[in-house]
C-alpha cells in the first residue's frame, strides 16, 4: 500500500469514528417523548437580616460566605440605653412591691381598730340602754367605728393600685426583655452570608438591613414549558435537574410552583420548540434535606436544565437517574 493509499485509509476511519461517536451522542442525549427539557438557573431563597429597632450597631458577627445556623448571631446592637430604661423600670416594681407590703400592713392595722371600735360601740351601746351613757357618746363611737371602716377600704384600693403599679412595671420590663433580645440580630434560619451591608459603628434606623441570607434548604430552578405541556404537570410531580457545572450528577427535584398565567417567552430561555410564544413558569425544588447535604454545591445563578415528565408513570431515562456527588467530597469542598 502507497503513502496516498494509507492516507485515504486513516481519513475515512477517522471519518468514521467521528460518525459513530456523533451518532452514540445523539442517542445519548435523545430523550424519551414523555421526557421534556428546559433550561434554567438555580435559584436560592434570600432572607434580609434588617434592625426591628434603631441603633448603633456595636458588632457584626459574620462576613460574606460564613456558614451560620439558625439562632446564630449576626450583628448586635448598643444596648446602654435600653438597659438602663430596664433598670427604671425595675426600681419602679421594687417601689411598687414595697407599696403594697405597706399597704397591706396599713389594711391589717386599721381591720383591728375597726373590730375594736366595733366591740366599743356594741359596750357603749349597751350602756345607752341603761342610760349610763348619752346618745352623742353612741354616735361618737359610731363614727370613730365608720372610720376605721373606711381606712379598711382606703388602704384595700391602696393595695390593688400598688399591684396595678407592680404589674405595669413587670409588664415593661418584659417588653424592654423582648426589645433587647431583637438588638441582638440572629439568622431565623441555616444558610449562607451573601452580603454584608454595614460594619460596627453604623447607625441604623428600624429597618436598617444588615446582611443578606442565603437559604440554602430552599433551593430551586425556575424552567418555562409551553402551553401544550403545562396541562399534563401538577405541583408534586417528580423532576430532576442537572448543573452545568455538575454535569455527571441528577439532582432530585420536584414541581413545587406552576404559574397561573402564561407569558411570553423570555429572551435567554430556550425551549424545545422555538415557535412557542406564550410558556408558564415552572419551579422545580430540590428537597430540602438534599439542598442541604450539598450546600456546598448550592450557589445561586447556575445554569443547568430541568427535566419533567408529562406521564407520571414513565421511567426516567438511564442518564437521568438520581446520582449525587460523595457527601465526603462535597464537605471538603
């Protein structure tokens, strides 16, 4: 065989190898009718860290991309001011308290001058009936009877007013408690920093954000499918989503969200058939205990196609078979 000979040889076998690796990848990636693709980014619930209470802020506690778990403290608040309102407010429930210790000893002493003034009047009336005593002696001891009656009551309604006054107080020390404990900024929930808005010394007003949280139990892609498919999913249905960045692993997923109105197609999706105008908007979610295994892997923005099933009982072709990266390898990451 000449050089020329052997030359056509190599062409036409590589020729070939190229058409059978171009023919394997189209079957590979064709999809089964009951299968449908659509492209879309992983999207990560936020949730704004922001000041219920104006104030200076004395110390922040994470910076952008620290791991926090719920509970955790994000920022803290000064709190002279507000400690020094609760110790008002507890020197006001110790005066309060000593109100009605006095009140009830003053209670007590004038009960006692009332039965004694009571067993008077009952002597000196008696007395009158032997005519051992006048009538104004009768009426004085009555009226020194009425008003040792009437200190009984004074100091009774002394008492409930010294308990209103305690119970009030107690009252404010709980809403400065509840208030103190809101300076002090913890994350409701586990995830990521995202941001970090302010840093110690600023002075926030009641709203003031200080971080951005990254929810990353709450992770899902937004996919738009034509009209002609949307009829035949509902919310619950299995999905599945693959990362661009992660292409060899499936990620189990779920229809969490179906939109009650189509749209136009937005300009960046692609859809299988290019002609179609109007698409619903689709979440698929990744259950919560997978997103969270994996946070590592969980970054908000990346690409990659969400795959569904218009027929719930159809199999899941053999490339999109959950498959997740090792739970070893993604902590160390």
């Amino acid at each position: 065989m000449n050089k020329k000979s052997l030359g056509w040889v190599l062409v036409l076998t590589a020729f070939s190898a190229a058409a059978v690796a171009w023919w394997y990848q189209g079957q590979h990636d064709r999809l089964p009718p009951s299968v449908l693709k659509s492209n879309g980014r992983l999207e990560v619930e936020r949730i704004e860290i922001s000041a219920k209470y104006p104030g200076r802020i004395t110390e922040i506690a994470v910076h952008e991309g620290d791991e926090v778990k719920a509970g955790d403290l994000i920022a803290q608040q000064d709190l002279t001011e507000i400690l020094a309102q609760r110790m008002a407010a507890e020197a006001a429930r110790q005066r309060a308290s000593q109100a009605i210790a006095r009140a009830q000893a003053e209670t007590d002493a004038h009960k006692v001058q009332a039965r004694l003034a009571q067993l008077e009047l009952d002597h000196t009336a008696h007395l009158r009936q032997s005519n051992l005593v006048s009538s104004a002696e009768v009426e004085r001891r009555q009226a020194q009877r009425d008003g040792e009656q009437a200190g009984v009551r004074a100091a009774t309604a002394a008492i409930g007013e010294a308990t209103a006054a305690r119970s009030e107080a107690e009252a404010q020390i709980q809403r400065i408690n509840a208030v103190i404990a809101d300076m002090s900024l913890r994350t409701p929930v586990s995830g990521r920093v995202e941001y970090r808005v302010v840093e110690p010394g600023s002075i926030l007003p009641s709203g003031g954000r200080v971080a951005t949280l990254l929810n990353t139990s709450d992770v899902h892609m937004t996919v738009f499918l034509p009209t002609s498919v949307v009829g035949r999913l509902k919310v619950g249905d299995d999905a599945r989503i693959v990362l661009d960045a992660l292409p060899d692993y499936t990620f189990p997923a779920q229809i969490s969200f179906v939109a009650a109105e189509a749209q136009f197609t937005p300009k960046y999706v692609e859809t299988s058939v290019e002609r179609d105008k109007l698409v619903y908007r689709l979440k698929l979610k990744i259950p919560k205990e997978v997103a969270h295994q994996f946070t590592p892997y969980v970054k908000a923005g990346l690409t990659g196609n969400g795959y569904v099933r218009t027929e719930p009982t159809a199999t899941w072709p053999q490339r999109l078979t959950i498959k997740l990266p090792e739970l070893e390898k993604a902590t160390a990451q």
